[in-house]
C-alpha cells in the first residue's frame, strides 16, 4: 500500500513538471525580458535632419498641437497588440513594451514625420507586397530599418528604405554603380524586399525567423537554430543564441506596427499633407543632368533628387540602358516634349569624351579643338571697311586643293595646325561627321598659296587720291564700285572672287615699284623701309580662350619676342588671360628688305662684272 502510493506521487510529480515546462515554452516569448536592450539605427535619426527633405519641407506642414508624451501599460499594450488584424504573430514582452515607450517618449517626432513619410512611400510598399503575396504587416520594416528616409546610410554600408547591403542587392539584381544605386529607389528596392522575405519564409516557416534572418542573414539564424539544438523553430526559443542587434530586431518591429497603428490614441500628432504629390515615370534614353531638366522644365533641382534619390550624382546613364525617371504627373508631357531641348541645353557642359589624344588641349569629344584663327580676319572685319588690309593680305593668291595621308599618330587638329587651317573645315570638305582619321587616310585640304604683300601697296577703294583713280583700268574701277556694295557679313569664298582683281593689280604695282627702286641708292632703300615700319603703329587685341603668345604672334605676323616687348613683359613670362588686351607690333615688311638686299646684291654684281670686262678690253 505504502509502495503504491509513494509510485503515485513520483507520477504526480513527474506530470505537473512536464505541465511547468510545456506552459514556460508556451510562454516564453511573453515573459523573455532583457535589461540591455540595443535599438535600430533609426533610432538615431536627428529630426532636423529628416526635416530637410523636400517632401517634408514643401508638401506637408507639421501640427501645431503638441500633447505631452503619453504612455500606457503593459496590459494595455498587450490587448491592443493582439486586436491588430496581422498574419505575423505580434506577441507582448517585456522588450517590446521598452520598444513602444521609446516610441511614444523620445522619439515622438520621429514618429510624426514618419507618418507623412510613410503618407507617399507606403503605397509602393503595399503594392509590392500584395504582389508577391506577403503580410502587409511588412511595409513598417522600413520604420526601424531607415525611419522610412531613402537615402539613409548604416555604419555597415546598408543603404536606402529596406536597408540593403551592396552584395544582397545585386543579388537580387539590383544596380549599384558610382552613378546609380537602385537600393535607394523606393520602387525598386520595395519590389525586391518582397521577393527577398519571400525566399525567407520558404527557408523556414515561419515569419519572425525570416524577419531576423533579413537583419543577420540566413547564415546567423541557422547557427543559432544549430546551437539551440533540439529541432527548435521558433525565434523565442533561440533567443539567446542570436547576435544581440537581432535579438531586438523583431521586438522594435513589432513596437513599430503598434505605434504607427495606435500612435493618435497616445497623442501623437502626424505631421500633416498640405498637398498630394501625384507623380508619373518617363523613360530617359540618354545621358542627361538633373541640371538641364530643372532649368527647362522650371522644377527645383532637389524635387527631382528626392523623387529620383538612386541617381547619386544628378546624372541619368540613359546612353548605358534606358532608366526610368519620376517627375510630378504634370511635368511628364513636358519632358516627353522637351526632350531634345533637355539634352541639348547647355550640353557642352556635360559632355563626356569619348576618344582623347594624350598630350592634347580638352576640346570636344574627340579631342579635337576647331581652330578658327584663319576666318578671324574675316570675321572681325567687314568685307567692304575702309582699311581692309588684314583681310587683302589673307586673299592674295589663289585656291589649291592638296591631298593629305594621315601619318602615323595624326589627328585632324595636328593636320588643321600643320595646314593653317580649322579642323571644322577638314570635316567639312572630307564629309566626316565624328572626326576620327586613321594612319593611310587621305584627306583633301583647300587652302592659299599666300603672296603676303605689303598691305600698304594695295589701294584701299576709298582712300585713293583723285589722280590715282583716273589712272586705274575701267575693269578695275566697276571692280570697285562692286566691292562697295558686298554685304557685311559675306562669306570668305565671295569676298576672295571680289578681291581677285586687285590682287592681280596689286601684284603688277609691286613690280613696278620694285623696278624702280633698285635704280635708287643704298641708302634710300634703307630710309624707306625704315619709315614703312614706323608707319604702321601697333593695334590693341584681346586675348580670347586657348591664346598664347606663341599662337597669336604666328597668327599676326610677329614674334614671341616682339610681342612680350610690346606689352613690357619679362624675357621669359609668357602668362596670358582671357579678355586680357595686349598690344600687338607692327608687321615688319621682311619681304621688302629681302628684295632690297637681293636687288642692292645684284647691281653691286652687274657694276663688279661690267668693270672687269672693261678692263680686260684695255688689257687686249
């Protein structure tokens, strides 16, 4: 007898244990407590910072009414967990009710601004989501993981609204570059947050794993499961063997649902929406500048940033693939029709090269510079101007056209500098539409065979003395009275066929005067060359960009030398600016001191060989 009851009480004892231990795994999740609680990073948001944002700023407006911080009871928190109509499990404990409090205390703004971010971000959410089929309850997971900001940023490179790192987002097939980064695109980076908690649960089941498995990583949660040991499956039960960030996650997560579901019963005001903010996407095939959008659409810069936050430095690498751009719904008709004028506007500006030859100035894509300095005459003067010598010095001789195969190492700004001519012009006449030659290539140049004369012995039409114009031929009198009425913006090819007559004049003048003056002495030669270079006094220019002293003596017949004594420069300063005015020397006439010399050499050999035939005469 005393056997059999002594056996019933081991059995009594045996079954109520079992119940204590099956009720504290029941309910261990409900009585888990933790004294060191580690928050998100969210959590460290400054206010004033998230205040900044442009949807903040201009589309909502924050109450006015402020109530004191308010919180409730641990009972009370545990009742209205469990009426939310959730498929997650969002049971109470001792670490969500701290998380709640922390909410509904300190971080009441935050709160605030969360609720009108959440205004234009939790669509995207919702909707991505119901695509994939997942809990709604989901679309607060961005409150503790960015505090719904997408361009935020964790300590661990974790970016955008859902917090991804750079190897899971490409993983799921996002784009990280330095030029965009599709973790920060709400659309983007939601859709893959849906599709990533959906492989998640796959793995296990259950949803507070696959919530702490999106924190550490699959790889953490199995560690755990394996250290836990037992066939364990539920978050609770590993509590302890999880890092102590996850450990809280879910906790925060489930404070999250509370307070953006309860947060007007504890006095928390939402910062209201003055306005909605309807917006449309277009597709950008080209690369374009948030910059040429906001100046010829008129939409402030940092709209367009906070719409489209995965473009990182303002620039859409629409000539990678096509990308889509969000803009107010009314501006996407504006874009659609203002495309070219987008991309053209101010484009130089953002031009990328595309070839560069090393060594070379930075010019236009291919590294070519236009150098126009043999039309500057052309277009600084007007055909039919008084003192048009500049211009009858460049359109003396005539056209020829060379062939010219491109060496080894050539492009066509060193074939333009080589020719005197621009390189504009070199794609002109060979039809290139880029600008890129290779070695063999034959290339056609037009260009002068230059007799430069001396400006002043051609006759300027409107400075003749009345003796001078009756002794010109009728030919070149209609020729003047033509070049008269050219008008001022003629191209150069007419304004050469205008000059062809007094070219022709200029150059029969030329010998006549030469023949007579190597009948004059030495001397006089001499004086009169040295009164040709005083005659003609120096002119102001002003420095224009890609300048040097080097280009501009080349260009206005002088020397290096000549222009630094000039302007008073040092032997070997050199510095030039643009918009500088410099003096430029006269243009020494070398051609006549040659022929002087030449002439002067001449008749001193005629007078030497005339003597000594002379006095072989006598000798004979």
């Amino acid at each position: 007898m005393i056997k059999k009851s002594i056996f019933a009480a081991i059995l009594i004892g045996c079954a109520s244990l079992t119940a204590s231990a099956a009720a504290s795994i029941l309910d261990i999740k409900h009585s888990i407590t933790n004294e060191n609680v580690v928050p998100p990073e969210s959590f460290e948001t400054k206010t004033q910072e998230l205040e900044e944002n442009f949807y903040l700023k201009h589309f909502t407006e924050r109450s006015a009414k402020e109530d004191a911080p308010k919180t409730g009871t641990a009972k009370e928190y545990e009742e209205l967990l469990s009426r939310l109509p959730t498929e997650i499990e969002m049971p109470y404990n001792q670490i969500v009710g701290k998380f709640i409090d922390m909410y509904l205390g300190k971080r009441r703004r935050l709160v605030s601004d969360m609720l009108a971010l959440h205004n234009y971000y939790g669509p995207m959410f919702i909707e991505e989501l119901e695509r994939e089929g997942m809990p709604l309850e989901l679309q607060y997971l961005p409150v503790i993981e960015s505090a719904i900001n997408p361009n935020a940023v964790s300590r661990a490179g974790a970016a955008g609204l859902w917090q991804f790192m750079p190897s899971t987002a490409t993983g799921m097939g996002m784009e990280v570059n330095s030029l965009v980064d599709q973790r920060r695109d709400p659309r983007a980076s939601s859709k893959s947050a849906a599709k990533y908690f959906k492989q998640l649960y796959d793995i296990y089941g259950d949803w507070s794993l696959a919530i702490a498995a999106y924190n550490c990583g699959p790889g953490r949660v199995n560690k755990a499961l394996r250290r836990a040991g037992g066939g364990k499956k539920d978050f609770w039960e590993i509590y302890n063997y999880l890092p102590s960030e996850t450990r809280d996650y879910v906790p925060a997560f489930i404070a999250a649902n509370f307070v953006m579901n309860y947060h007007d019963r504890y006095g928390i005001n939402p910062t209201l929406v003055k306005r909605p903010l309807v917006t449309d996407t277009v597709q950008v095939k080209d690369r374009v500048h948030f910059k040429q959008i906001s100046e010829v659409l008129n939409i402030p810069i940092e709209e367009i940033r906070m719409l489209n936050p995965q473009f990182r430095k303002d620039i859409i690498p629409g000539n990678h693939h096509p990308y889509g751009l969000t803009l107010p719904k009314q501006q996407c008709l504006s874009y659609i029709m203002s495309e070219d004028a987008i991309k053209n506007h101010d484009s130089d500006a953002y031009a990328v090269r595309t070839y560069v030859e090393p060594g070379k100035q930075r010019g236009d894509k291919n590294g070519d510079i236009a150098d126009t300095s043999s039309k500057q005459p052309a277009t600084e003067q007007s055909v039919n101007a008084d003192d048009n010598k500049a211009i009858e010095q460049e359109l003396i001789g005539k056209v020829v056209r060379k062939t010219h195969v491109v060496g080894r190492g050539e492009n066509i700004r060193d074939i333009a500098k080589k020719y005197g001519v621009s390189a504009t012009d070199i794609k002109s006449w060979n039809k290139l539409r880029r600008g890129k030659v290779k070695e063999g290539d034959e290339l056609i140049i037009e260009m002068y065979e230059r007799q430069v004369a001396d400006a002043s012995a051609v006759p300027a039409p409107r400075q003749q003395s009345q003796k001078q114009q009756t002794s010109v031929p009728e030919p070149r009198k209609q020729e003047a009275a033509e070049s008269r009425s050219v008008p001022e913006r003629q191209s150069t090819d007419t304004a050469r066929k205008r000059y062809s007559t007094s070219a022709s004049s200029a150059r029969h003048n030329e010998r006549r005067q030469s023949e007579t003056t190597s009948r004059s002495s030495k001397s006089s030669k001499k004086q009169t060359s040295k009164q040709k270079a005083k005659a003609q006094k120096p002119v102001n220019y002003t420095v224009k960009g890609g300048d040097n002293l080097e280009k501009i003596a080349k260009r206005n017949g002088t020397t290096v030398d000549a222009l630094r004594k000039a302007n008073g420069m040092g032997k070997n300063e050199s510095m030039l600016r643009e918009g500088q005015k410099i003096k430029l020397p006269g243009k020494t006439t070398s051609t006549s001191r040659k022929s002087a010399k030449s002439s002067s050499k001449k008749s001193t050999g005629k007078s030497k060989s005339t003597s000594s035939k002379k006095s072989s005469k006598r000798k004979r």
